[in-house]
C-alpha cells in the first residue's frame, strides 16, 4: 500500500507541475464532498477526534478541513457511502496525526477503523472502510532550496508550490478523489471534464487513467482496474462533490441539452435546474451521469460512472466562503 499511497501523490503532483498555464481551467474550487455515514458519534471520532477536522459552528453535521469541509449525513453501517478508491488529505503535522493513532484504535474498536504509516504518508480506513491518504501539508524543502535567493520575492514564496501536497501550496485540505473505474472507463470520463466543464486533465499515456484538476492544488484520479464491478460503483451512489466552475451558463446549456441537468428529490427544497431560470435563480445546477462525449450515447445508455456534482458558479454567496479551522 505504501506504492499505491506514493504512487496517487506523483501522479497529482505531476498533473500540477505538467498544468504550467497557472489556469484553474473550468473547475475553480472543489469546496466539499457530501458522504453519508454511519453513527455521528463514531463519525466525530474518526473526522474530528483522529483526523483532526474541526466541527463546523453551525448545526449542520461538517467538517471543516483547512478551507474544504466534508458534509456528513448520519445513516445506518448498511448504509454508509464506501468509496471504490481513496481520498487524499493533507493536515499539518503527521506527527500529530500519529499521535492520535493509538486513542483512535481504542475508540473505533469493533468499526473498520485501521491506521498503517508509510512514512511519508498515513493509510487509514475509516469505520465504514473508505480509505484515506494522509500527508503533510508543508512545500518540500528541497522544493524550496531550488529558488535563487536573488529571485524576486513572491517567486521565492511560490518556490515548490506544485510539488508537494498540500491544497494550493501549503495548506490542509482534500488534496485529491480517487475513483476506480471497469477497465475501459477512465479516459472517457476524462474526456467529459474536458469537454462539458473545460477542466485540464492530463490522460495516462497507456490509456488507463485520467487527472481532472478541481481547483488549484486539487484533483480527481480516475483510474481501470479490473475486477471494479458495478456493485462496487454502487456502494458509493449518492455521494456528491460541490465544485464552483467557469462558463456557468454553457456548462448548463451542453449538459441540458445532452439530458444530463437533473433536480435531485433529496435537495428540491434547496435547489432545483429543470430550467435555466430555475438553475439562474440558485446559481447552481446538479448532474449525476457521466458519459463518453467521444462516443455516441443512445438514449438510456448506462453511464460511465454515476457520480452527482452540486456545479455553482462562481458568482454563488458561498463561494470562497470562510470555514472555521484549527491546525493539529
């Protein structure tokens, strides 16, 4: 697992240092993931207790990781989201988080609550059996040291800035989503990033992969890897990403126009995007289904992957909006 941990941060390391236009490309901002889980309490002690989120001040179930949060849905073992990859995060000190390792295994005993350090990274498994990537937030310091120390001065603060991993340089937060894919899927979801929301994405050269940049210093890994079946894909159905994006209105319009828009029952008191005025008026529109743009789709096709994303723009009274954080 060490290989794979090590493996996931090259490749969004590279997908940043490769990405050299600086442009956050369609996606500006990947603000939240929404998962549901099991107990709240085991949940508190996994997200805040180990991790070390910090419980967001308002009554809904959040968590706050440096300026991204995990929105949090309290359900039963059964039904808790499983991802069919990983999540990577970077916090501030895996010193601290290693800390915490033997409080946590006490706390979460009887959940599948399992932590391995890697050295460079901590793989840990939540209760309900998503795995998550730990590293540390800070620029590698060799990173650093390759700036002349004549260079001007916001050069030499930018020095590394893509090469290590924390979210836009330094900070904690969601460093990265992977999701494993039936071998044959990945760079066609790759292409719909491209095409239906203009993201950068670098595709693996022997065509089993995909890197769509969310934001700066954040990605979504796609990945082939035989033995991914449908029902692995459907342990993680519901979940969502919030991303703001660029060209708002034409992301709408192609994705409408493709039948792809959809209203979603569980946040019709929020939101809905039948149409563009309803979709104008709360700034945001939601689709769930992913298809290869390069491929003709029949109507009622099965999609690539079904994965909801919550898509505002950047014009929306959240974004960029302050979480409360504190670093440990």
């Amino acid at each position: 697992m060490s290989r794979r941990a090590n493996g996931l941060a090259a490749v969004v390391r590279a997908a940043a240092v490769n990405d050299d236009s600086l442009d956050t490309g369609g996606v500006a901002w990947l603000e939240h993931i929404n998962i549901v889980v099991g107990s709240r309490s085991v949940a508190e002690s996994f997200y805040v207790d180990f991790l070390g989120c910090t419980a967001d001040p308002s009554a809904s179930f959040h968590v706050n990781l440096g300026r991204q949060q995990f929105h949090l849905n309290e359900g039963s073992d059964e039904e808790a989201h499983v991802l069919s990859g990983s999540l990577g995060i970077a916090v501030p000190s895996l010193d601290s988080l290693r800390s915490r390792v033997e409080p946590a295994t006490a706390a979460l005993q009887g959940t599948q609550f399992a932590c391995v350090d890697h050295g460079t990274a901590l793989e840990a498994t939540c209760p309900w059996g998503n795995k998550f990537f730990v590293y540390p937030a800070a620029v590698p310091a060799e990173a650093k040291a390759a700036t002349s120390e004549d260079a001007p001065l916001l050069a030499r603060r930018h020095a590394g800035w893509d090469h290590g991993m924390g979210v836009n340089g330094d900070q904690p937060g969601l460093r990265y989503i992977e999701i494993r894919l039936p071998p044959g899927a990945a760079q066609g979801v790759g292409r719909f990033y491209e095409k239906s929301l203009g993201c950068y994405v670098m595709f693996d050269a022997g065509g089993k992969g995909a890197v769509v940049a969310l934001g700066p210093g954040v990605h979504a890994i796609f990945t082939d890897v035989p033995g991914t079946t449908p029902e692995t894909l459907a342990r993680m159905r519901g979940l969502h990403l919030c991303i703001y994006i660029h060209g708002f209105k034409r992301a709408f319009e192609q994705l409408q126009a493709c039948g792809l828009t959809w209203t979603n029952p569980r946040f019709a008191h929020l939101d809905r995007c039948d149409t563009w005025e309803e979709a104008k008026a709360s700034r945001q529109f939601r689709f769930r289904a992913i298809h290869d743009p390069s491929v003709e789709t029949p109507s009622g096709a099965e999609p690539l992957l079904e994965l909801e994303h919550e898509t505002r723009a950047c014009r929306h009274q959240q974004f960029m909006k302050t979480v409360e954080y504190v670093g440990r």
